[in-house]
C-alpha cells in the first residue's frame, strides 16, 4: 500500500510542477525537487530489481539522501528500479527548475516540460543501464 502512496504522489508532485510550467509558479518545482528526492530515496523498500554495481552505490545523489535521512541502507539496499526513480524525478525536478528560471519568458511552457521529461528519461536510462568497460 505504501508504494501505491509513493507513487501517487511522485505523480502529483510532476503535474503540479506541468501546472507550475503552464502558470509560470517558479517556486512550485524549487519547493517540490528535495520533496521529490525524499520520497524516490524510499522507493527501494518497495521495488525488485537488478543488483547495482559498485559505481552506482557510490553516486553522490545516493549518498547525500542516505545522510539526510540517515538511512545506511538506502546506498546498499537500491536496485536498478528504485535508482532509475531517484535519478529520474530527481534530474527531472532540477531540469524543471532550471528551465523555468533560465527559458520560460522565451519557449513555450509544454515545449519545456516535455524537454525536462526527455532529458530525465534518457540520463536515468543511461545511467541504470551503463556498464564501464572492463
């Protein structure tokens, strides 16, 4: 049940930040980006997955939400689902609010949204998926 919550509200946190586009709300994805982090970081008690390698135990986004919410086993305990959720709405929300500051006077606000959207699939992908040549 708890991952049904966890995944609604990554969804509502991502159209209220599509509603903060549309509107030009510049705080709304700066308010909800740790929210969003905070709530992907606890995806791993819920999901099955792929084991990591050590490299992506060791990513900064990873060790930072361990010591905020002082859980030792979230660099450890994470999988190949629970790591492309953390990455994802984590670049997601930095891309939004990124974007929102630099570009949303000049491109049209779904034009952005959809650019956030691009970019976070295609860099969580890629580094979930990644192997180092050996």
């Amino acid at each position: 049940m708890e991952r049904i919550y966890i995944y609604s509200s990554l969804l509502l946190m991502t159209v209220a930040v599509y509603h903060g586009f549309s509107e030009g709300y510049i705080w709304l994805p700066v308010i909800l980006t740790p929210i969003a982090l905070v709530v992907a970081a606890k995806l791993y008690a819920h999901t099955q997955g792929k084991q990591l390698s050590h490299w992506q135990k060791e990513l900064p986004v990873l060790k930072v939400m361990a010591y905020v919410l002082r859980d030792k086993r979230l660099c450890q305990q994470q999988n190949s689902q629970s790591l492309f959720a953390v990455l994802f709405f984590g670049s997601f929300f930095l891309c939004a609010d990124i974007s929102m500051v630099l570009f949303l006077s000049d491109i049209h606000y779904s034009i952005l949204f959809a650019g956030c959207v691009s970019f976070a699939f295609l860099y969580s992908a890629l580094m979930v998926n990644y192997q180092p040549a050996s």
